[in-house]
C-alpha cells in the first residue's frame, strides 16, 4: 500500500522524534540505574566510614589501655629495682653472714681443741688439791705461789668452757640467721620474676590487640578507597549519560521545530537527516556529509538482528544492516551486505574520511572522525559516538577516494 508524500513525511518526522525521544528513555533508564548504584556505594562508604570511625576510637582506648600499661609498667619497675636494689643488699649480708659464721666456727673449733686439751692435760697429770700444795709448800711464799696457780688454772678453764658455749650459741644464731636470708633471697628473687612476667603479658596482649585493630581499620580503608573510586566512575559516567540525554533532548526539539521536507530529506530513495546530531567538517566531500545525514536518520532506532538485510528501509538494524544503510544512502553500496561481505568490500586499508573495520561477526565504520556503530548504541542509546571501538581481528577496509 502506498501512502501519500505528506503523510509519508510526517511518518517519518515522527519516527525521528519518537527515535530521538526513545534512546533518552533508554539513557534515562540506565541514568536511574547509576543513580541507585552511586546511592549503593555512598551507603556503603557511609557505613565503611562509621566502621573505621568506631575502629579508630577503639585503637584510641587501647591505645590508652597501652599508655596505661606503660605507666603501670614503669610504677612496677621502680618497685622492681627496689626489690633488686634489697635483694642485692640481701645478697652482701648474706655473703657477710656465712663469712662470720665462718669465723665463729673457726673460734669454736679453737675452743673446744683448748678445752679438750685441758681437760685431757688434767687428766693424765692429775689436778693439784689444796692439803697436797700446803703439805708439800716451803714455806709461805711458796705455798701462797702453789694456790695462785691453782686458782689461774681453774679460772682459765673456765674461761675456755665459757668461751666455747659463747661460741656455740653464735654460731647458732648465726647459723638462723642466715637461713632466713636465704629464704628472704628465693622469695624476692620469684617476686622479682613474677613481677616482670605479668607486665610483659599485659604490654604483649595490649600490642596484639592494637596490631589487629590497626590491621582491620587499614582493610576498611582500602575497601572505602575501592568504593569511593567505583562511586567517582559512576558518577562521572552518569554525567555523561546526563549529557547525552540533554543533547538527545537537543536534537529532538529541533527536529520537532523542522518541517517534514526538511525531516524527510532523501538520497536514494533513504530517509536521511542532514540537521541531526552529526554534522560533516568544511571541506568533506558531499558523500561524507550524506553518510552522516543517513546515519543521522537510524542513529537510534533499536537493534534488530538481520534488521536492514531484507530491504533498506526497516524498524531498527543490525551491525551490518546499519553500515549498509550508510553507505547505500550515499550511492556506495546497491544492496545490504552481511558483516563478512565487507571484509572484501571497497579498497584495502584505512580510508581519508571514510573506515569500515570488518570480521565474519561484527562490523563498524568510521566518519570524519566520528565512530558508528551498535555497540555504541547498546552502552549510550545512539549508534554515534567518539573514540573506543574494536580493532584487533577485523579487515580494514574503505569505500574507494574515500
């Protein structure tokens, strides 16, 4: 069926704008996708910073449970070294002790030796009695000498057992003394060790646990650093959907504001758009600018798998479909061409203006510096953009003088 020119114009305006209007819902989609993913992340990163807030004011405590630890340590040590400083003390008295007990030992033994020979001496002489020395005395003198000597023996003897239980009971307390010095010794010295034991495992565990704290704060720092990055690329990529939504908005309103025969330009028999979003440079020749126009015309419309294969007029278009429509629009091309038919398309190489980049799955041109292609389509709602692009293990090939 056939439908007059004006309705057929209009139609066609219409699916322009409607094209135009479509791709910014798409955008706009996505747009509300990043919007709840950024929203994700800052919730994340907000929750990741509450987790390092709190881990940073428990470091703090424990840092001050070290601090603590520290001060305790060092009120320990002064008591430490005055246990040292008594043990020491302990130790010369010690040393001082069984060195006089040595000596009275040494004087017992000197004393009881006395006294054994005195008494052995008395024994084997027989001891003087006082009739035997005034009977056997001549005269005063001599009997006042015999008693004196009596009476100096019995007094140094004595003197000697005396002496003796002296030296006895020395050594005894002595000997006790030295025992309780001993003991003081072995009791300071376990006290000393004790005393060093529970501060070094008080300062160990307050430093395990500090370590540990630090260590997991540091891991939530970089998975914050992580989520900030991911949270900027989100960001900046929905900016520039923002952008392309705004110039979709752009191009719709002009196209709106154009008339059907300004919409409906044709070359070819194909709907072109030589007032749409890409415009040739100066100086290009006149193929170049009706390419862009053509691709202007079906920049948005959705993809359809074999779409633009049947015939060049079609709802929506595939890779191949979509640089068959280009170049058909130009008069390079008589009839749609499948992705592996452009590998041996046209002359070999990259072209001035023009740049088809070919393999047996996909292909995709280039335009006075502007990329098209569907896949561009699938991540910004438009078959047109600038840079990216696949390269490797696709034939480079361009339409002839361009």
């Amino acid at each position: 069926m056939h439908f007059p020119r004006k309705i057929k114009r209009l139609t066609v305006a219409a699916t322009l704008i409607g094209a135009l209007l479509g791709g910014g819902s798409l955008i706009a989609s996505s747009s509300a996708d990043l919007q709840s993913q950024i929203q994700a992340n800052k919730s994340a990163a907000s929750s990741l910073q509450g987790e390092i807030n709190s881990e940073s004011a428990q470091i703090q405590k424990t840092a001050g449970g070290v601090a603590a630890a520290q001060q305790r340590l060092s009120i320990e040590q002064t008591e430490l070294n005055q246990h040292i400083t008594k043990l020491r003390e302990v130790q010369t008295q010690l040393m001082e002790a069984r060195d006089h007990l040595l000596a009275l030992e040494t004087k017992l033994r000197i004393a009881s030796t006395d006294l054994a020979s005195n008494l052995r001496a008395a024994y084997e002489n027989g001891s003087p009695n006082l009739i035997d020395v005034i009977l056997n005395a001549h005269g005063f003198s001599s009997l006042l000498e015999q008693v004196n000597y009596i009476k100096d023996a019995q007094h140094q003897d004595a003197q000697v057992v005396n002496y003796t239980k002296i030296a006895r009971a020395a050594v005894l307390k002595q000997a006790t003394h030295l025992g309780k010095l001993e003991l003081l010794d072995r009791n300071l010295t376990n006290q000393i060790l004790s005393q060093r034991n529970q501060v070094a495992a008080i300062e160990i565990g307050l430093a395990k646990q500090q370590i540990n704290q630090e260590s997991q704060r540091s891991h939530d720092q970089a998975k914050l650093a992580s989520v900030n990055s991911t949270t900027q690329a989100l960001q900046q990529k929905l900016q520039q959907q923002e952008r392309a939504v705004a110039a979709r908005e752009a191009a719709a309103a002009a196209a709106a504001r154009q008339t059907p025969e300004q919409v409906n330009q044709q070359v070819g028999g194909l709907a072109i758009n030589p007032g749409g979003a890409v415009q040739p440079p100066p100086g290009a020749p006149a193929a170049v600018g009706q390419m862009m126009a053509a691709g202007n015309a079906i920049a948005t419309l959705p993809y359809i798998w074999g779409g633009g294969h049947g015939a060049f007029i079609s709802p929506g278009y595939d890779c191949s479909g979509s640089v068959s429509y280009v170049l058909a629009a130009a008069g390079l091309l008589s009839s749609p061409e499948t992705s592996g038919g452009f590998e041996s398309y046209g002359d070999p190489g990259p072209g001035q203006w023009v740049t088809i980049y070919a393999n047996a799955g996909h292909v995709w041109m280039t335009i006075a510096g502007w990329r098209f292609d569907t896949v561009a389509l699938a991540a910004d709602g438009t078959r047109w953009s600038q840079g990216g692009g696949e390269f490797g293990g696709f034939v480079v090939r361009h339409p002839p003088g361009l």
